[in-house]
C-alpha cells in the first residue's frame, strides 16, 4: 500500500511540549518530520509544522508499529487517534 497522509487527534490536549506521533515500517519511520499535535490544540491539522512522510510505500506483510515519542510536559495528552491515508 501506499500512505497518502496521516491525522491525528486527541480529547485532552497537552500542556507544555507537543504530541509526537511516529509510525515504523520494520523499525524505521516512515516520516523525515514526525506528525505532531502542537500543545493546546487537539488535531495534527493545525500543527505549525507539518507531518512530511518520506518513505510512503508499504510492503506486502510489513510489521508496522506506532510510537508516541511525547505526550506533553506538564499535561500529558489523553485519547489520540491516528487516521492512516492510503491506497493499494
């Protein structure tokens, strides 16, 4: 498959570092700029830097997995929600 884009969200918002979403195919992320989720805001939409995925083909039976490298400093974010774009 191929990602075409990647949303995230979250019901509480984080106080004091942004959310940090990074997705690995075989341990090796699949973004040249992680997605994010400034702090205070509650969706990757308005991220003032924007999640750019440098590696977007997927191969056939790949072990994904999704990290959260940060949640928040003083408040840590709470129920995310990643929406992964893709085409076969």
């Amino acid at each position: 498959m191929t990602i075409v884009g990647v949303r995230a969200s979250v019901n509480t918002a984080s106080a004091g570092s942004n959310v940090l979403f990074d997705i690995n195919e075989g341990g090796n992320s699949i973004f040249s700029t992680v997605l994010s989720i400034d702090a205070g805001e509650l969706t990757s939409t308005t991220a003032a830097t924007p999640a750019v995925i440098s590696d977007p083909n997927i191969a056939d039976n790949a072990s994904i997995t999704i990290d959260f490298d940060g949640v928040g400093i003083t408040t840590a974010a709470k129920g995310a929600k990643l929406i992964i774009y893709y085409k076969k």
